[in-house]
C-alpha cells in the first residue's frame, strides 16, 4: 500500500480523426509517465469528439477496439497504470453507445469499466447538447483499487451529482477522477468550484483531465485540467494548451485532513430521507 502516488493528467483537443488522436495521446501518455507517475488520466472522449453519426460510426467494442489496444500498450510500454478518460462503446445488443471508461494495470490489464451514469442533455450558452441522442445512461459507481488507493471513477457531468462523490466517498475512495469536456460556458464559472467542493465535501484527492479549446466548430471546451487536495487547495493546473500536469497525492495528509474535519465520520444517515418521488 503505498503512501505516496503522483497521478498525471493529459490535456488536449481532440476532435474527428481518431487516427491523429491517436497518435497525439500517445505522445502524451509517454510526456506524463516521463513525470514519474504511477497513474496517467485520459481526459473525456479523447479518441474522438463529434456529433451522434461520427460518434456511431468510430465507436468500439471493449474486445477489440482500436483505442482499447492502444491504451492496453500504452500501459503496459510506461508501466503505469491508464485511466483511459472515456470512450464511445459499442455494446451487442443495444442501440444506444456508452460512454465508457476503462482502466488498466501496468501489464496492460483491465481491471475496471465504468460507464457515465449523467448524460449531458442541457442548453446553454446559446447552444444545445443532448447525449442521450447517442448513448445510454450507466447503471452503477465504480471503485477500483491502485497501488492500495481506491479510486472513484466518474466522468464529466457526473461532477453536478454529490451524491454520486459520497457513494464513492463511503465506498473508501480515496481519490476521484473527472475525466471532462466541460463547456467554456458552464466552466469559467463552475469548474473549479464544483471540483473543490467535490474534494473538499468528501476529504479525498480528486484528478481531472480535461479536453481544451474547440474540439467542435463553435463549440469550446474550458480546459483548466486540475487536481485538487482534500482541504481544496489545488495542487495543479494547466493553462490553456494541449499539455501534462502532475501532482503526488499524499495519505497521510487525507487522513490529517479527515481527522480535522471529521465530517464523513459524523454523518447522521437515519435523519437522512428522500422525498417520495413525484
């Protein structure tokens, strides 16, 4: 079990052509193990980004997908454990994709699959965005374990649900990650206070790659990829370019801040009930 991890996220553009998305986060897999990392995160969709044909037309299985074996080898070449962001899957016997994310060990074995519980259908900034056009919801939280960390998986808009973070949080997450294609227009507002207080509510360490610059024509991502300590206090940022940030998670200082603010320890679950549905 080990005390210490550096966690590593990519940042980048990706858009249509998987072959030169491929090829860019291959360079940028091998830049972030290049910071010592134990664990590299892929941001949102960063084999491809498009509209509900393209995304059909380049989505894989886990079997044999093209990008599955990339992030298989990548893993395996760095010896690091990959969370690979996510990707469109495409399942046997349903119409609809998912967005999936899959994580695999320094042998280039899976070891866990998530798939995006809160789909993006919202308008805003002038625009609209409906995922469920393309894909379908996922049905359960997902922990894994790395180098004696449990690690919540999450993906983008999940970010807008608390209560996904303190399921993970009482499922022994020590850390989250939020790979993201957060929108320029909810992010300059929302994302570092949303990632914060992910962090902050639940005492853990959260990771978030995130796509930047316009991965669709009129269509801009915020970028900003972070990671955040327990106590909120952002341990890295990246600025507005394709790049690696990186940072060491240290768990004696979760414990320290979790001892200070006792707050997962002191909840009251039988004073908690939801309102009867509408």
């Amino acid at each position: 079990m080990a005390d210490r991890i550096r966690i590593a996220c990519v940042q980048l553009t990706s858009g249509r052509d998987k072959g030169a998305n491929l090829e860019k986060n291959e360079r940028l897999v091998a830049q972030a193990a290049s910071t010592g990392a134990d664990i590299v995160v892929l941001p949102e969709k960063w084999n491809v980004i498009g509209p509900p044909d393209v995304l059909h037309d380049t989505a894989e299985t886990i079997a044999d997908g093209e990008s599955v074996h990339a992030m298989r080898n990548w893993a395996r070449a760095h010896s690091v454990t990959l969370i690979g962001g996510s990707i469109t899957e495409r399942r046997e016997g349903r119409e609809k994709l998912s967005n999936t994310c899959l994580v695999f060990d320094p042998e280039g074995e899976l070891v866990s699959v998530y798939r995006k519980i809160h789909l993006f259908d919202v308008e805003v900034g002038g625009l609209t965005y409906r995922e469920s056009e393309a894909e379908e919801h996922g049905e359960e939280p997902v922990v894994t374990e790395i180098e004696g960390w449990p690690v919540g998986l999450s993906i983008c808009y999940d970010l807008r649900f608390p209560e996904l973070y303190r399921v993970l949080a009482l499922e022994g997450a020590l850390l989250a990650t939020v790979p993201a294609h957060f929108t320029l227009y909810t992010g300059k507002d929302h994302w570092h206070m949303l990632l914060r207080a992910r962090a902050v509510e639940n005492g853990l360490y959260v990771a978030a790659p995130a796509q930047v610059g316009e991965t669709g024509i009129g269509r801009p991502s915020y970028g900003r990829s972070l990671v955040v300590d327990p106590w909120g206090t952002v341990l890295a940022q990246a600025p507005d370019e394709e790049t690696v940030i990186s940072a060491e998670l240290d768990r004696a200082w979760l414990e320290e801040v979790r001892r200070r603010l006792p707050s997962l320890a002191q909840r009251r679950p039988e004073a908690y009930r939801w309102p009867t549905p509408a």
